[in-house]
C-alpha cells in the first residue's frame, strides 16, 4: 500500500461511488468478488458535506471530517435497516460498519481509494475501493 497520497486532494475522491474490493490486514487479505455478488454490496460516496452508501441491502449516512495529512473521521453515522439480509462470504456487514467508524485517514493508490482502520485488538486494517 502507497501512502503517496501528497498528489492528491480529498475533492478528488468526492461525488464518485467507490465499491469495496478487498480489506487488508496483516495476516489476511479478503476479496470481495463483484462476480459473484449480485448487487453493489459495500459502498461509499462522500459528498461535500456527507456520505452515503450501502452495507449489504442497508444504507447509510454520515458526516466526515477531513484533516491535515490525510487524516479523516467519520461521524454521526446512521444506517437505514432493511429486513433483508445478504452478506458475502468472508466479510460481515457489522465489520464493514465497524471499521468504517473507526476510519482515521485516507490514501489513493493505483486509482483505488484506501481508508486506514483498525480491528479490535488496534490492528490496522485497509478498506480497498474501486469506482
């Protein structure tokens, strides 16, 4: 993972729809295969003011901060429930929402947008998008 991020403004990741492709920690790589999903399982869209996007079938929302450094904080995070549930094989749509509060910065690489997590035990964690 890159963390040349210097060429890039946060304006540049905004207003486009980012779908989640792989999250990466030290032990493991999980692939979210778009082949085989049938719909745009985890994703991410950050506006100027807020984000969007779904986790399985449910939406969500929230505010974000944008620091010096690529730092970046997600808050005031509301989902909106659906009755269904459909989850991929090796990742949970509770693990995509708990790292996703708990994003601390972001990185573009190869055209792939990054944000830095952590697990529970404090690891980090990188969330992988592509558009």
């Amino acid at each position: 993972m890159n963390t040349n991020a210097s060429n890039f403004v946060f304006s540049d990741i905004q207003g486009r729809h980012w779908n989640l492709i792989e999250v990466k920690n030290k032990s493991t790589t999980i692939n979210i295969d778009r082949t085989k999903v049938p719909i745009d399982i985890f994703t991410i869209k950050f506006e100027p003011v807020h984000l969007t996007g779904t986790g399985a079938v449910n939406f969500y929302s929230a505010s974000y901060v944008v620091r010096k450094n690529q730092t970046l904080s997600i808050i005031r995070f509301a989902r909106i429930l659906n009755d269904t549930l459909y989850e991929t094989e090796n990742f949970t749509e509770y693990e995509y929402f708990w790292y996703l509060k708990r994003v601390n910065r972001w990185n573009i690489c190869d055209k792939k947008l990054e944000l830095y997590t952590y697990d529970e035990n404090g690891a980090r964690v990188v969330l992988i998008f592509s558009q």
